[in-house]
C-alpha cells in the first residue's frame, strides 16, 4: 500500500475512534496507539516524533494547567458566584439575562478557555435557568448560545483555546503580540455573535423572570478565604501571562506555576478536593496531543499539506483580504467534518510551506486559529469540547438532536466568522 494512502487511511481510523470513543475508549489511548502504528509503519520517524514533542508539549500542559485551575475555582464557587451576579444584574429581564449570561461566557472563555466555559459554566447556567422555571425553549436557546459563545469568543489570549497555543507556539506569536492583535477582533465578534444569537433566539427568550427566588451571590461561596485568594492567584497569572514574551518563559511555566500554588492552598479547604481534582484533570489530552500530531504529520508526506500549501500560495497572490477569508473558511470546514485539532496544525504545516511570508504569513496563522476555533460549531463533531458538552446536557436531561445543532450552527457560524475575518482584515491592515 502506497504511505499516503496508507496515511490518510490511519488518519481516518484515528480520527473515527477519537469521535466516537467506543465503550468508552480513551482519546488518549486512540491516539497513542495511531502515533505508534504510524512510527512502525514507516509513516513518520523518530525525528517527526521529537518535532511533535517540541510543538505541543506547552500549549497542552498550559492547557492542564488552565483546567485544574478552572476546577478549583469551581470547587470554591467563583463561577456560580459570577452567574448569581449576572442573574441580578438583569432585574428581571429576560433579555438582559440572556446577554448579560452571555458576556460572562465569553469573559470565562477569555481566561480560563473555551472548555471552562462550556464544561463548567454550562451545567451552572442550565441549574440555574432551571430555577428560574423557565420554559424548555427558553433553557434550550441559554444552552445552545452558551455553547456557541464558549468557541465564538475563544480568540482574545493565547491561552483561550488549545489551538491559538498550538499555533502561537508553532508561529511563535508571543502572549502579548498575540493579544494586541486578537483582543480587538474578539470584540468584533463578541459583537457579531451577540446580534446573531440574539436574532435566533429571541422568540425563545421570555419577557420577564423572577430572580428574587435566587440565593445570594455570596452564598455560592463555599470557602471564603480561598475565594478571596484566588482574586490574587488569577492576578498574577495575567501579568505572568503578559512577562512570558518579554521574560522568554512558556506560557505554561505561568500557569503550572499558578495552578500548583492554587493546589496548596485549597489542600486546607473543606471545599476543595484536590486530590479528586487531580485525577480528574485531562491529562489524557497530553498524549491526544503527541498522538494525534505524530499521525498528522503522516498527512505531511501524504502530500495533503503540500496541496493545501499551494491553494494558499495562490490566493495570497490575490493580497490580504483574499488570503485571510480562504485560510480561515477553509480552517472551518476541515474543523467541522475532522476536528479542530488536527486542522490547525495541517493548516499551520501548509501556510510554513506555502511561502508566504510577512504580514501576509501572520494573517493567514491567525485566520487559521479563528477558522478553527468558530468552524467545530457547524457539527457536533468539530471539537472534543462540544461532544464532553452534549454529554454533560444529556446527563441533565437535555438532549440535542444533530440535525438540530447542525441547523443552528451552521446558522450561526457562516456569518459571524465572516464578519470576524472582516475584523482581522482591519486589524492587521493597521
């Protein structure tokens, strides 16, 4: 058998038992076991496997580190605390409910990454819509928007999406550069996906809710003192964040370092258990990543990246603009029918060989990262996050047919993506 075909065909298989996770198969074991059958079959070498290694060894143990975070401050009950606030904040309304929910979404999203937002503020969000009695569309359009803002607003820092990691690393974007380029297109489209989920949903949103019945903000803290020094923990994990470039640390050296102090403290915290936290964190997703990325640089020789590569050396000849809304549809779709994460390195692999080099090279790296952090919203399949997240709905008792998310998420993300590229267009044209 030819190696390319014999590359996109272990890809495939990979990909399949990613996907589908059979009686419960790890994604991590899935894709240890495609990386060790394509190093045995001569698909990738040794030397492949070090260069995967030296890609993703940060962004993904920044990843645990932003997640065991995540859950600790879940633990405390910042999240809810947060929640309870925006719920009061409406006075009522159920508009203002819907968008003020909405914003804490993709202020969460910002921080502490598109998986905290929709893993752990979802089930917070329906719980407590729920206690709000309101009717099932109602809960159905909280949940729906809460899922697609969790992705749609995962732009603004490196650290809020695994893929802007992978890619910053891979470009080697620094924090801060990265951030003066991408915070002023997450507002753009913060803005877009307001108005287009508003359009959607706002037949499903009720005039008025009752949100006296609610418990007070404060009571959702369950350790006081560990709340209060988390303010100072998440302070000194932005300014980390922003040293990293200017120190030449990893980004997560910081959160490591952040996440493991964090850890101490709540070891003397009758809310807290760490040691459950621990288990629990994805460590899984280290070796997804080192598995998945040595069988992607499979489709390296397949000559996959190199077909890629030329499309994009093409449209740059058509300037900028051109080049900024190909790479990122593009990012999209193969986000949507192969997950996000193989799709930004593929794409990351072909804008290295295409050529293009400049202001040019960087905006078709950062479309590629907006490409695949908005298109996994066209099917359920587009990211691990949104299959952990309809998981977690069903075990509530939300079920949400595919035909039914991929109506609305094709609905949704055609045009906000588009008016995001339009964004980083004017942005780096600056």
């Amino acid at each position: 058998m030819p190696q390319s075909i014999l590359a996109l065909a272990l890809f495939a298989a990979v990909l399949l038992l990613v996907i589908w996770q059979p009686r419960g198969l790890s994604i991590g074991w899935s894709a240890a076991a495609g990386g060790a059958l394509a190093v045995a079959l001569g698909v990738v070498t040794l030397g492949d496997v070090g260069t995967v290694v030296g890609i993703v060894w940060d962004a993904t143990l920044t990843f645990v580190g932003i997640i065991l975070i995540s859950l600790v401050l879940d633990a405390v009950g910042l999240f809810e605390w947060a929640a309870l606030h925006m719920a009061r904040l409406s006075r009522g309304s159920g508009t203002r409910l819907f968008l003020y929910t909405l914003l804490l979404g993709a202020l969460v999203a910002a921080f502490f990454a598109n998986d905290g937002a929709a893993l752990i503020l979802t089930p917070i969000v329906y719980e407590q819509v729920k206690a709000l009695r309101l009717p099932p569309a109602a809960i159905l359009a909280f949940v729906m928007a809460g899922g697609f803002i969790a992705d749609s607003t995962s732009l603004p820092l490196v650290v809020s999406n695994l893929v802007n990691i992978v890619s910053a690393d891979y470009f080697h974007i620094g924090f801060a550069s990265y951030a003066l380029r991408m915070v002023p297109v997450d507002l753009v489209a913060l803005g877009a996906s307001l108005l287009a989920l508003y359009a959607l949903f706002r037949k499903d949103l009720p005039r008025a809710v009752a949100t006296e019945g609610l418990k007070q903000p404060m009571d959702a803290i369950r350790d006081l003192r560990l709340f209060r020094a988390s303010w100072g923990v998440l302070g000194f994990l932005l300014v980390g964040y922003l040293l990293t470039q200017f120190l030449h640390l990893p980004v997560s050296a910081i959160a490591g370092a952040a996440a493991l102090f964090l850890l101490l403290l709540a070891r003397r915290s009758p809310a807290v258990q760490v040691g459950r936290i621990v288990r629990e964190a994805p460590w899984k997703i280290v070796v997804f990543s080192i598995g998945m990325y040595v069988v992607v640089f499979g489709l390296r020789d397949a000559g996959l990246t190199t077909v890629l590569s030329h499309s994009i050396r093409a449209v740059a000849g058509d300037g900028r603009l051109a080049t900024v809304l190909y790479t990122g549809y593009l990012a999209a779709g193969l986000s949507s029918v192969m997950n996000n994460m193989p799709t930004v390195m593929v794409n990351a692999l072909a804008i290295h060989g295409s050529g293009v080099q400049g202001g040019i090279r960087l905006a078709a790296a950062l479309a590629n990262v907006i490409g695949s952090d908005l298109g996994p919203k066209i099917t359920p399949i587009g990211s691990l996050a949104t299959l952990l997240w309809l998981h977690v709905l069903e075990r509530r008792g939300v079920k949400i047919g595919w035909g039914y998310y991929f109506k609305v998420g094709i609905t949704l993300t055609l045009p906000v993506l588009f008016v995001t590229l339009l964004g980083l267009y004017a942005a780096s044209a600056i």
